[in-house]
C-alpha cells in the first residue's frame, strides 16, 4: 500500500494524489488530508500507520512538508519511503509562512503560528537508513533548495532532473519506478 503524504497547504485530494490514484488505484493508494497544525498531522499519521501496518506492507510517499514527515516516520516505524522534492529544513522554509494561509484545494484559510515551526524541530531526523529512501528531486524548485535533500539524502536512490519545479513537472512519468521501489 502506498501511503501518501501531502506538502503544507495542499490536502489528499492534490494533483499528485489524483495522479497516483488514477495509476494505483483507491485500494492501493491511501491519501489522508492533514491539519496544517504539525503535531496534529504527526498524531493523525502515526494513528493511520499503527492502524493499517500490521495489515499492509507501507511504503510512505511524502511530498515537500510530507518528505519531512515521512522521514520521521519512516525512521520511527522502519517503513521505506519515497520523497518528491522534500523540505529538509521545514522549519526555516515555512517561517514565511506565520500568519493567515490559504488552502490550495478547499478554499479555507487557517493560521500558521511560531509554535507551528518550533513543533516542526521535534520531528527532524539527524542519521537516516539511506536504504529505505527513494528521493525525487527537481532542479528547478523555485519553494525549496534541492541541493540540501542531494545533501542530506546522498547515499539513498537519488533521481535529479533538471529544470522542473516544487510541485514535480510530469510526476505522471514517476509512477513505474515509484511502483518499482514500493514493490522492491
């Protein structure tokens, strides 16, 4: 089962969501929204995971914010994971974000708090098992810096393209190796 993770703002019902469900299909693919509210997100996936893993083989898929929460995750509960251009300092990145957002897919608008960031820091993983990691990257990123994931994620399968954007130009053209890895 692929478990997906979704970026800040964005929600289960995402281009990338729709996109691996069309591929995948809604009883391989499960695409929870989550609170933008990060120990709220954490809780609400660590419930989901405990709940299906003794049921379904996991393989996390985090996207931007989503990377960052599937390497904690993963690290945790020893599950693989593929990331799509993932924060590696979410942190720092979203400082820009305190204040009052608004949701990509539902039209809501919420706040993004100080508190939000510092809970952030919780959730970081220093040392990873490069092994459990297929890390997708887009040189052209214009939200997120690619070199600090090639940093942090350098011994795990690293596929860079270059140009494309944060939100992974042609990620359709994924779908194959993202079964591949899922599978491996």
């Amino acid at each position: 089962m692929l478990f997906y993770i979704h970026g800040f703002g964005s929600s289960g019902f995402s281009h990338k969501a729709t996109l691996l469900k069309q591929y995948f299909g809604e009883k391989e693919l499960f695409a929870p929204s989550l609170s933008h509210i990060p120990d709220l997100a954490i809780d609400s996936l660590e419930q989901m995971i405990r709940q299906l893993h003794p049921y379904h083989d996991i393989t996390l898929l985090g996207s931007s914010l989503g990377g960052y929460y599937a390497t904690y995750l993963s690290h945790k509960y020893d599950i693989k994971a593929i990331l799509v251009n993932p924060s590696v300092y979410p942190y720092k990145t979203l400082a820009k974000n305190i204040g009052m957002n608004h949701s990509y897919h539902d039209s809501s608008d919420y706040g993004f708090i100080q508190g939000h960031i510092d809970a952030l820091k919780a959730y970081e993983v220093e040392y990873i098992n490069a092994k459990k990691f297929l890390v997708l990257l887009q040189t052209g990123d214009e939200v997120l810096d690619y070199k600090e994931a090639k940093v942090k994620y350098h011994d795990s399968r690293l596929l860079i393209e270059e140009g494309g954007n944060h939100s992974f130009e042609n990620f359709e053209r994924q779908m194959a190796l993202i079964e591949k890895f899922s599978h491996s």
